[in-house]
C-alpha cells in the first residue's frame, strides 16, 4: 500500500470506538462492558438516555468514570477501574451478577478481542496454547448468557496483522456468537454470507480496508 493511501485516512481513536459503539445501543438496553476499550462505553452514553450498564463484579447501574476529586474508592468495575453509580443503581453479590448473566437478562455484552472469524467466532483471552493468561474469567458466561455479542477492539495487531479473520488460531472464547464488531477502520456487521461493512473510518476506501483486512468483505445490504 502506497505512503499516500495511508496518508488519506485517520483511524478512530479508542474514545472515538466507544463513542461510535455508544451511538448504537438502544435505550433501556442492560448492557455488560467488557475489560479494556469497551469499559469507555459507559463514558460516552449522555445521562438523560437510559442505559443501564452491569460489570461482572456485581455492579448494575454503572456511570461514567469520575473526575478525579469524585473518586469513591470502593467503586470500581471489573477492570479495577474507578466508576460511578446512576441514580436508581446498585451494588449486588457476585454470585446474583453471575445469575444475571446466565440467565439471560443483559441484552447486549460489549467484549474485547483478539481474533473474530467470519462466522461469528471470537477469541479474546488468550494467543496460544501456552498463554501465561490464568484463564478465560467472566467472557464464556458473557458471551454464551447475552441475548447479543458486540466485538470493540483495533482492527489490527501492532505490526499490522489482522484481527478480522477467516477463523481464528486462537483458543476460542464462544462459537458463533459475535453479531457485530467496531474496530478502529470499520463496523462490521456478521451475516451468513461473512463480514458485511456498515461503515469506515472517514477517508478510508474499500480498497484499503480490505488490504488490511485478512477475511473478505462486502458492503452491508442496503
């Protein structure tokens, strides 16, 4: 790829990501933020909208982070981020946070990735067989327990090897799970026929997302 066509687009910046994501999630949703970029969601959804955001830690009404002289030092998300608590929200067991997600009643997690194939596949915790991760934690209850599966992570690796996939060669998370993935390029909706792009990066042509893009992509249906 030319210096030229690089130079033609800015990817989105993580707050941009959480923003573009916070656009799309309908009011009233129970949503669960996952460790790393998707915690910023939360930041990003004004207060007059109702959203009601759960953290696996046993916190359901989850706000913004605080500004640094708000700090409440016993209210932290999974991340072991500082948050802040909406009004009507509340503190829960670990174990009824659990039942919440298992039961079905978040209508949408928001998690991390390392890998997303065309069918739906996702790994996000660990690279290899001989990962020094200690395990998988909340993401297999999440993904298998929430009525939808969004996917917010960088488009690509470090140097340049690409997440979106054909199938993954990471140990998996969940199987076929993922509906829809927001990365720093492009959202990308998964359909039965793959990947289908629901928008790009401005100044971002097909050409060039697809050349960084290692599954194979086609418009959305109009």
């Amino acid at each position: 790829m030319s210096d030229s066509a690089i130079a033609d687009f800015k990817p989105l910046s993580r707050q941009q990501m959480a923003a573009r994501v916070a656009r799309d999630i309908p009011e009233g949703w129970y949503v669960n933020l996952g460790i790393g970029i998707p915690t910023q969601v939360a930041d990003h959804v004004p207060l007059e909208r109702e959203v009601i955001f759960h953290s696996e830690n046993g916190v359901l009404g989850m706000g913004p982070a605080p500004a640094p002289d708000k700090i409440e030092p016993w209210l932290i998300n999974a991340g072991k981020q500082y948050v802040t608590l909406r009004k009507g929200g509340s503190y829960v067991h670990h174990a009824d946070s659990f039942a919440m997600i298992r039961g079905g009643h978040l209508d949408l997690c928001v998690l991390g990735g390392f890998q997303v194939a065309e069918n739906g596949d996702l790994a996000n915790w660990a690279t290899s067989v001989n990962d020094t991760a200690p395990a998988v934690g909340g993401a297999m209850d999440l993904a298998a327990g929430a009525k939808r599966l969004w996917v917010l992570m960088e488009h690509t690796t470090k140097d340049g090897t690409s997440k979106i996939v054909h199938r993954c060669s990471y140990p998996l998370t969940a199987v076929g799970a993922v509906k829809r993935v927001y990365t720093n390029l492009a959202t990308l909706d998964i359909t039965p026929e793959g990947f289908a792009i629901v928008d790009m990066a401005p100044g971002l042509s097909f050409e060039n997302l697809q050349a960084r893009t290692e599954a194979k992509l086609r418009p959305a249906a109009a």
